[in-house]
C-alpha cells in the first residue's frame, strides 16, 4: 500500500505486504534526509538516511528513494509485520546548520 | 555506546506551577542538544537547541526556557505553567561536527491542568 504522508496521514496493510510511506519536501536548499519510526508513547527512532547526492539507500528491510526533481522522499518497508505499526517521520535538513524539519508524520497499521 | 535519558517519564503539574525537565547524554562529549514538543497525533516542533554549554538557540517564542550548565545536560524549565504547554517533550542528541542524525531519548509526558 501506499500513502501521502503529508495528505493521507494513515495507511493500513496486511502482513507480509510491501509498505510505501511518501513525503513531500519544499526546500530545494535540503540536503540531507532521514526517516524516523516512533511506537506510542516513545520518542522517535532512527530508520535510514539519504544525502541528496543519492537516489536510493537501503537498509535491512528498508528502502529511502529520493526524487529531487519533484521533491519527493519515500520509504519502502518489505513484507511488513506487526512491529512496524507505529507513525513514521520524514526530516530534511539544509546544507547548513543543524536544524531538522519534520513532516507531519504517517500512521502505518499492519493487520495480522 | 551512546544512550540518553530523560526524567520524569509523566508529569502532571497544575497550571502556574514551574517545571524543570531534565535530559542527559552518556557516551559522547560536546553533542548538539534539542528540545522538541509534541502534540498529540502530530509532528515535532522544535524548541532549543545548544551547541555547547551555556550556548541556547530559541526556535519559538514562549513561556518556556532552556539551560545547558554541563556539557551533556540539558534542562527545559518554566516559571509558570500554561495549559498550551501540555505534550510530549522530546530530548535528542547529534554529533556536533556533524549535526544531521538526531537521536531521541524516551520523551516526557506533561499534563498541565
């Protein structure tokens, strides 16, 4: 399935299905990005990143595409399971200083 | 290994009561450190940050302050409490010549009634 994340703020899957969470970003002066998973009640906890001198970055079961033509970032979770259901984060930062900019976040549920 | 912890886990504090939350890092010396807020259901807003001690950056203005007195301490205070302050408060940390990857600690939950 697949979701908007500043649009769609939910998405729900079945187990084992692939997962594709979307961000939308606004300044081209963005560098660097990075994804953020957080469980209820938890702080955020880091997923992946990608410089913008990337298009693709994987990680175990995780994949980051960078579009920055259209200034898109997307996170792909294969074959996902119960312990992924939690709100997943976008951030992007500009080339300088140290200041994150979070999106508003997606709802990622996984049914059983 | 670097970890970071926050105290207290809940807190319920009346209105026009002060507040003193407190965030430590161990494992790593001179970090970046941040203090976010969160509302329910939604995305972090930025509040301080501080890339030494006693150097604090202010994100928004409000009733709210911070202070860094040791180099991997960090505190988030108040003199009196508005309702509006009620959320989920968030430390995080990142290395200071690198600054990007920002790493949370377990959050603060304030209930201002």
């Amino acid at each position: 399935g697949e979701s908007v994340g500043l649009h769609l703020p939910t998405l729900s899957v079945q187990e084992g299905d692939n997962s594709i969470i979307n961000c939308a970003y606004s300044n081209s002066a963005s560098d660097y990005f990075i994804w953020y998973k957080q469980e209820s009640g938890k702080g955020p906890q880091f997923i992946i990143d990608i410089r913008s001198n990337m298009d693709k970055r994987q990680g175990q079961r995780v994949t980051v595409l960078l579009n920055k033509t259209v200034k898109h970032l997307s996170l792909q979770i294969a074959a996902t399971q119960p312990g992924d259901s939690a709100v997943y984060f976008c951030a992007e930062k500009e080339t300088s200083g140290s200041r994150l900019t979070f999106g508003e976040g997606t709802q990622l549920t996984v049914n059983p | 290994s670097q970890t970071i912890h926050q105290w207290p886990a809940t807190l319920v504090q009346p209105v026009g009561s002060p507040l003193s939350l407190e965030c430590t890092v161990e494992g790593t010396s001179n970090p970046n450190l941040y203090w976010y807020r969160q509302a329910a259901g939604r995305g972090l807003q930025l509040l301080f940050y501080s890339v030494g001690i006693g150097q604090i950056s202010s994100e928004v203005p409000q009733n709210l302050s911070a202070s860094r007195p040791q180099d991997r301490q960090f505190i988030l205070s108040s003199k009196k409490l508005l309702l509006s302050d009620s959320g989920f408060y968030l430390c995080a940390w990142s290395v200071s010549w690198d600054g990007v990857s920002q790493y949370f600690g377990p959050g603060t939950r304030l209930l201002v009634l």
